[in-house]
C-alpha cells in the first residue's frame, strides 16, 4: 500500500488553491499507480457536513461554507474516468474500522475523530447511519461547556473547541501559534507527557474528562459496544483514557456496557475508509469502464 501524507493550510488557503492541491495530489498518485492499473475511485474526506451530492454546506473547522466539492476537483481533474467521491472524514474512518482491524466483526461501534473537527462515524446494527440529510454524526458542536473556549462556529465551548487538535495544542503548547502540521506538535505533547510534565499531564487529565463526557453522550444514544477514538486523540490515549473511563463510569446509571479505545488505524482511517468505500462499489457489482 502507498500511503502519502501532506500538510495543507486548508483553513486558511483559497478554496480554490485547495482544490487545485487536491487535484495535483491525484494526479501524481495515479501516475505512481501506473497505467497498467485501473483507478477504482478518489473519496476525498473532509471534517465537515456532506451532502450526498458531495458538496460540503458547512466545515466549520475549514471556515467553509456551500464548497461543490466532489463536483470542483471533478472539473479540477477535466473528469478523470473515475468516480469522485467526497465523505466525512468520521464516516470513512468508522467504515475502516468495521472493514479492518480489531473491531471488524463488532455491530456496534462509534469512531470518534481526532483532527481539526471532531466528528462521530456512527455504525449501528452493523449499518453506517447517515440520518435523514446525511448529517448525522456532527458532533463537534454539541455544547460540552457553557464559558468554554470561542469555536470556529461562533459559540463557545463545543466538542470541538474543547478536543479537537488545534485547541489542544494551544491549551498544552501555549506559545505555539497557528499550526498547519499537527504531527510534530502532537509528538511534541507527548515527550511532554512521557517526561513528566506536570501542566502538560493535568491538561491531559482535564482533557481526557471532557472526552470520557462526550463518550458518555454518544453511549447514551446509541449504546454502542465500543467507541473508539482517532488522530491526535489516539495518539494521546495513554494519558487521556484512563480519566475519560473514569468519567464515563461516573456518568452511567448502571456499568457502561461501552469500551473506549484508541483507534490501532493512526491518522490514515479516514485514507482507508475512502478506499474501502470505492472498494464496496466494485463489491457492489459497479465494475470500472475498461
Ligand atoms: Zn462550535
């Protein structure tokens, strides 16, 4: 498998410097793949609202509003002969959790992302939810704390602002400014933690209670076996995990039948979920043209 990995200013770039990065990004993937092989499909994942058109009404986390995207890279791309496909990154991720890794044959399961918005990919009955809009599993702005941090949104203390990967690291690493690549800042919290540090493991503790609050939520609504955590919060699980089943025992009236687990898939589930999704539509009996 080849796996790319590529920081880009999405929140602050040009939404059409953005689609045009995407397209280069596919068009050098499909020249390493070759053209003795077939290109099933592109899934794009994006933290954010989709509809089932592909565009994208609202990514907070982006500052976008109303983005045709599926139909922008498609014409990015002068129609590439293969399907565009455009999903939420918590949908992708939970439909590579069901597909690969431990969690494969559960029934029941929640991916909750780590990255810039924090988002649920619901999975009941061994059914992915989409709701009636295809919205479902916005969690990121589900109010977890009345005088909280400001969110992209407008309010204060959503799910989002409180866990995602841009205010964790400005409550852990103050001084750090806007960051466009989050994983050596992450690592850079965690050396922290493992030295020790005392500001660094409190924040950790206090992050990792609202996180066991917002797995007790989603517990109560879908009473999933378990509820597994991704990106930034799967890489901080060692320290965040053990106040959040703290919390999350708390908050239960009886035992919670729920786990609460760190994703084994790091921050490429939603890269596997997308190929898992252009994969199914083979499965599905939709063979490629040629
Ligand atoms: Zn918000």
């Amino acid at each position: 498998m080849l796996t790319w990995r590529r920081a880009f200013p999405a929140a602050t770039a040009a939404r059409g410097e953005t689609v045009k990065a995407l397209a280069a990004l596919t068009r050098r993937a499909v020249t390493r793949v070759g053209a003795d092989r077939t290109v099933l499909g592109l899934t794009i994942a994006v933290p954010g609202l989709v509809d089932p058109d592909g565009a994208v009404p609202a990514a907070p986390a982006l500052g976008w509003r109303g983005v045709p995207l599926a139909a922008s890279v498609r014409r990015a791309l002068r129609d590439p002969g293969f399907p565009v496909a455009v999903d939420t990154e918590a949908n992708l991720a939970v439909l590579a959790e069901r597909r690969h890794g431990p969690y494969a044959a559960t029934t029941d399961l929640i991916h909750l992302t780590g990255g810039p918005a924090i988002g649920a990919g619901l999975i009941s009955a061994g059914r992915l939810l989409r709701g009636g809009r295809g919205f479902a599993g916005d969690v990121g702005h589900l109010p977890l704390a009345a005088d909280g941090p400001a969110c992209d949104c407008g309010r204060r203390g959503c799910l989002t602002a409180l866990l995602g990967v841009d205010a964790v690291i400005r409550r852990l690493l103050p001084g750090a400014g806007p960051v466009t690549d989050h994983l050596p800042e992450v690592e850079r919290i965690q050396a922290l933690a493992r030295a020790g540090d005392e500001p660094v493991r409190t924040g950790l503790t206090e992050i990792g209670r609202l996180l066991g609050q917002a797995a007790s939520v989603l517990s109560g609504l879908l009473d999933p076996e378990v509820v597994v955590v991704g990106g930034h919060l799967a890489a901080l699980a060692p320290w965040l995990l053990p106040a959040a089943h703290a919390e999350l025992a708390a908050r239960a009236p009886v035992p919670p039948g729920v786990r609460l687990e760190a994703s084994t898939l790091g921050s490429a589930a939603g890269a596997l979920g997308g190929a898992t999704a252009a994969l199914a539509t083979v499965e599905a009996g939709r063979l490629p043209a040629g």
